[in-house]
C-alpha cells in the first residue's frame, strides 16, 4: 500500500505546488551507486555497460532540464522503498512542505 503511495508521486504526476520532481528508481537500472545490486551482468558485459550509461546520460539530462526550470528533482530509490517505504513517503511529505510553504512566502514579497 505504501509502494502505491510513493508510485502516485512518480514523475509522470510532478508536484506543481512545490515545484518538485519526484523519480522513483530502480537501483538496478539506474545505477544506484550506493546499492550492491547495481552489478553489471557477467554476460555481454560491453552491451549491459552501454545501455546503463545511457539510461545514466538520460537521467543525467532529465535532472538538468527540471532544475534549469527551478524545479527540484527528487529521487526515490527501490532500496530505500523496500527498506522503509513509509520513511521514504514522509521524507517527501517534508520536502513538498518546506518547497510549498518557501514558494507562499516568495509569492507574498
């Protein structure tokens, strides 16, 4: 149940009244340098290199491309949520807080 509560804060479903971006990552997939399975696979090894540096160079510029519109980008690592997704949850709870409530007072100047 939590899962599917961090899942509605993907970045398909941007947080516009903080301004955040939140991305939920796999570890695997997106290179997670603090994570043990971000292994690269025995086999092909050359071909599996490749194909995470391009999902890396593309998270890469996807982060840049929201922070260049000053927005903040947020991620949401699998290992994290499978530890404790409810401590991941209320983490972003805390950043949506301390964005949307900075935004009020630059609004109100």
């Amino acid at each position: 149940m939590t899962h599917n509560f961090l899942r509605m804060y993907s970045s398909q479903r941007p947080i516009d009244a903080a301004n955040i971006a939140v991305y939920v990552h796999g570890c695997y997939w997106h290179r997670h340098k603090d994570c043990a399975i971000r292994q690269i696979p025995v086999v092909k090894k050359m071909e599996w290199a490749i194909k995470f540096n391009e999902i890396v160079r593309r998270d890469t510029k996807t982060k840049a491309s929201i922070e260049a519109i000053d927005w903040t980008y947020f991620v949401s690592w699998e290992c994290r949520i499978k530890k404790n997704a409810l401590e991941e949850a209320i983490e972003i709870q805390k950043l949506m807080k301390r964005k949307s409530s900075k935004r009020r007072k630059e609004q109100h100047l």
